[in-house]
C-alpha cells in the first residue's frame, strides 16, 4: 500500500486509457458525472485501487450519510474515491478514476494516480467537466479542450486562450503527467448558464462523444441524446411567452452559430473570451458555495 492508496487488483490491462471525474469541482449540468456514470454503467467494473478518504477528505464539508432504521444506526455510507476498471463497447480497457475530489494533499494524490497510470500503462489520460457559459440550449453542446503538451493543444483545439482560472486536481493530474511524459486531455463541455444547476444530459453525450473521438473509443450516447431532447423542449416550453428570454435565446444562438467553425473535430469548440469564462466560473462557483453553506 502507497501512502495514499491500497492497490486492491492487477488486471491485464492492453494500452488502457486513465479517465477522471470527480465529484467537488466544477461540473455544470452534472454533465461530468453523467457521462462517468455511463463509463461506470457500461458492463461490470471492477475495483482496482482505493484511496485513503480519511487522509484525503474533509468530512465536515462531504459528510457521510447514516442508515437509521426505527432509530439504530445500522451503518454509515462514507464517501469513496477509487480507481475502477471498465471497458468501451468494443472491449478497450479503461481505468475510471471516480468518486470526490480531495480536500488536500493534492500533490501526493496527483503523483500516486500517475504512479498508477504508469504502472499499468497508460498512454492518454483524460478529464471531464463542464463549465456555465454563454451558449443556448437549442444548439448541439461544444466542448472545450485543455492539454499538457504544445502539439496536444494543436490537434484538438481550435481557439487557445491566455487566462487564469480557479482549478480542480484534474489540473495538477494533467501537470503531474506531463512531467513523465503521459499525454493529458481537459474536455469541457460547455452548458448553457441558465441551466448549470439542472441536469444537462445532452452536456454529458457531448463530452462522451468527444471522448470517443479522441481516444478512439466505442461509446452508446442514445440514452442521454434522448434525455436531452426532453429537456431541450422543456426548457423552449418555459421560455415561449417571455419576450425577453426569447430576445435573449436569440442572441445566445447568433454568437453561437458566428462561433461555429465548420473546420473544427465533432464537438469540439472554441473557449469562450478569458472575461466571459472568468465571470460564469466564478458566478457558478459563488451559486455552488452559497448551496453548501445552506445545506
């Protein structure tokens, strides 16, 4: 056992690729979690290291959750953080670390994943996540992309902004990997701002589907693509008699489509300006830090 993680199996894996989502940071729409969720649902997966949650979280701010029956504790459910193996449709090993994001020791939990990413050799790593932005919800999700590496950024990036912003662990995991030479990949799905806080399914196909073009992958997005469409009606529905919402729909749509670059991979799309990205970060992350102070 690692300082901070238990290695509980040693599968045979070929070439499998590492994928990370993890609950804590910034997800909007869910759109992260519900396309791990369907990497974790995709067949049966096996447990392959466990971290240290006592080291690694703070349970004042993740808290465990209690079994009452008829007033007898009867167990406590306590948050994970894990490394689980899975595989695509067409049986290609996939390492999926999940569970929450840790409060601390940042630069030990980020050199033990790529302890293990090495161990079982691992080539590509790549995190999900979503973020609030100026996008309508009557157009197909674009997805932004992060990289460790110069030529990374050149094949799957479009626009390649200058900015400095808040970051989660899946940043200094992509950090960690660069300096053993593994290649790192941030897709982002981007969600429209008015509907960060709701699940946003057709976010998560979006980051599945670009997460299948990059790293070659076989991935069914049937499920969360009909989903979407629901809500996509749903959301048209609440907006139609408000002159204003549907004043700003149109606007939203007309620097979309400008945005649009015919050029670009499926899926993938330009950031948003640094100003416009900094300030619907930075709102979504005060909506999620004023929902944790009332819960």
């Amino acid at each position: 056992m690692s300082a901070l993680h238990e290695l509980v199996a040693e599968p045979v894996l070929v070439e499998p690729l590492l994928v990370s989502s993890l609950d804590g940071w910034v997800d909007a729409g869910m759109a992260g979690m519900s396309a791990m969720a369907y990497l974790l649902g995709n067949g049966s997966t096996t447990l392959v290291a466990r971290f240290d949650t006592d080291a690694l979280l703070d349970f004042r701010s993740r808290r465990p959750v209690a079994h009452l029956v008829d007033g007898v504790n009867g167990g406590m459910t306590w948050p994970m953080l894990e490394l689980r193996h899975g595989h695509d449709l067409d049986g290609r090993d996939l390492l999926l670390l999940t569970g929450s994001e840790p409060d601390t020791h940042w630069h030990s939990f980020s050199a033990e994943v790529v302890e293990l990413a090495q161990h079982f050799g691992v080539r590509l790593v790549v995190g999900l996540g979503a973020f609030p932005a100026p996008a309508p919800h009557t157009r197909p999700p674009k997805v932004a992309c992060t990289a460790n590496r110069t030529d990374l950024a050149d094949r799957f990036m479009g626009m390649r902004p200058t900015l400095d912003v808040p970051a989660g662990v899946q940043a200094a995991i992509e950090r960690s990997c660069a300096e053993v030479a593994i290649d790192a990949l941030g897709l982002w799905a981007q969600v429209p701002h008015y509907a960060s806080a709701m699940s946003y399914p057709q976010a998560g196909a979006a980051l599945l589907e670009c997460l299948a073009e990059v790293a070659g992958l076989r991935l069914d997005t049937t499920e969360l693509q009909e989903a979407g469409v629901v809500l996509v009606n749903q959301l048209s529905s609440s907006i139609a008699n408000n002159p204003e919402h549907l004043q700003m729909l149109h606007n939203l749509e007309v620097a979309y489509d400008a945005q649009t670059d015919s050029t670009q991979g499926p899926g993938l799309g330009p950031m948003p300006s640094p100003e416009e990205l900094a300030a619907e970060v930075e709102s979504f992350l005060r909506e999620v830090n004023r929902g944790e102070t009332e819960s």
